[in-house]
C-alpha cells in the first residue's frame, strides 16, 4: 500500500470516527466528591453522581414536636458514622410534618464528619447496584434518600429496593444507609377485596395471605420506622411562632399572627410544619 492510499484510509477512519461520536452521548462528568450532597442523573444507560452546588439547609432545632423521631434517627446516623451497627430507615406518616427535613437535618449536622446525602428518585432505583459500586470504596459516609416513595403493582424498582436492603447474595457496602420516606406506611396500595379475597369464588387466589405478605414484605425490610402525626393547634402555632421569629418577628408580631395562620391553616385543610412555614413567609414578608 503507498503512503497516499495510506493517508486516504486514516483520512476515510477519521470521518467515520467523528460521525460515530456525534451519534453517541457524551461521557459522564467527573464526580466532584467534595460535595456533601449528590443527585444520581442518567442518560441512556449511563448514570453519574452529580454534586448538589446549592444544599437546602435545616438545623435540627427547627423541628419541633417531633423529638422522639429525632432522637431516634439521630441516634442511628451517629451509629453509622461511628462504623457500628446502623439501621435502614422509613418515616411514614402525614404529610408536612417533617419527615424529609429530618433527613436534610442529618446531613447538616454531621456533614463534617463524612455524612453525604445521595437523592435518587423512585424511577432510578433500579440503578441501585450501579450507585453501591461507586462509592463502595470511598471513605465518606452515604445516605440513600428517598422521598416520597410509593409504588404501584409491578413497579421495577420495588424489587430493586428489596434487593438493596436485605435479599442480595451481594453483602450490603458497609458505608451505606438508606432513608426512605412516605405517606403509606407499606409502600404500595392495599385493597378492602384482599381482606375477603378468601371468601370468593371464581378466579380468587387461593391463599390471599400470600399477596398481602408481599405487599408488606418491602418495609418490613428497613430495621427502623418512624411515624408522623398532623400537629395539634398549639402545636402548630408554636411552628408558626419559631418560623415568624426566624424571618425577624417580634412578640407582638408573633401574638398578631395567630388568628390569620388558624385561618390559612384551615383554608389548607392541614396543621402541618410546611403549612406554618409558608404561612410564617408570606405573614413576614408583609408586616416586617
């Protein structure tokens, strides 16, 4: 072969090789570890850590009527970051009570001791395997959160999840815990027909028992749960009162106060601790 034939072949590969690569994705980005918290991201079939530039801060103290539960899971981090036995978590519970601020609490409070937050959304916890073999090694400290989590009959992740926190063959990475919350203390939908399906004919399973032992089979795997109740009146208004005072409220500010949050409180349908901070917002930003 001469050198020109030679040169027009390398020439010929070139441009294949660049019209390859415009088809393809791109590589994933560098994981930037120094991050304290991390969103898993996916494109294709390739998925990376990406660093949270802006972490949403909360200190324990400002959750309030809610100690037993803060106890309880502060107790388990410090377990974790000190290498002994910790357990998987689940709060259950009504809705704007505190359940996934506890868990941003958590990394506030010990992410200088090596505490990192992975958020990994219900629709990517089939790449669970995936997220365990990266930081495997590393020496950081890592909680798996998922908020909000529910599923549906036949859901992939379901059985991902099952997997991750007891069933593998795979031992579970020493260095990882996974803290879940959700509004249904089981995770899936249960039906008033699976209590009588025993009594019907036709086409019922024959041991119904079984389909509702699978159904509570996935929390009963997280060693922890941790229920959450609506809040009572003056419980609320002392939420209401904590928030008013962060936003530069006075006592009398905070007195003045009561009788319009009651009344956004209602017109919510809930007494819950978003509800006071919301309402805490919007009061102070017109009277302060």
């Amino acid at each position: 072969m001469s050198d020109y034939d030679l040169t027009q072949l390398i020439a010929r590969a070139e441009r294949v090789l660049t019209q390859l690569e415009a088809w393809l994705p791109p590589a994933p980005p560098e994981t930037d570890w120094s991050a304290t918290a991390f969103r898993w991201r996916t494109q294709g079939s390739r998925g990376w850590l990406e660093g949270v530039k802006n972490v949403a801060h909360i200190a324990p103290d400002d959750l309030h009527h809610i100690d037993r539960q803060k106890h309880i899971i502060d107790r388990n981090t410090r377990q974790f970051l000190a290498g002994k036995p910790a357990n998987n978590v689940l709060m259950t519970g009504a809705r704007g009570t505190g359940k996934s601020s506890l868990v941003k609490a958590m990394l506030a409070t010990y992410s200088h001791q090596g505490l990192r937050l992975i958020e990994v959304d219900k629709s990517d916890l089939g790449d669970l395997e995936s997220i365990v073999d990266q930081i495997a090694t590393r020496p950081e400290r890592f909680i798996i959160f998922c908020d909000d989590l529910s599923f549906e009959e036949g859901e992939a992740g379901y059985k991902a999840l099952k997997s991750a926190l007891d069933g593998s063959v795979a031992a579970a990475s020493d260095n990882l815990l996974i803290y879940a919350t959700s509004n249904r203390r089981h995770l899936m939908p249960e039906y008033l027909s699976e209590n009588t399906e025993g009594y019907k004919g036709g086409n019922a399973e024959i041991h119904p028992g079984e389909t509702v032992e699978e159904k509570i089979s996935l929390s009963e795997r997280f060693g922890i749960w941790l229920s959450f109740y609506p809040f009572a009146q003056g419980d609320y208004l002392d939420i209401v009162a904590h928030w008013l005072y962060q936003h530069g409220c006075n006592a009398s500010h905070i007195q003045a106060a009561e009788q319009a949050a009651l009344q956004w409180a209602l017109e919510r349908g809930s007494r819950s601790g978003r509800v006071a901070r919301q309402f805490a917002k919007d009061w102070a930003a017109q009277h302060v």
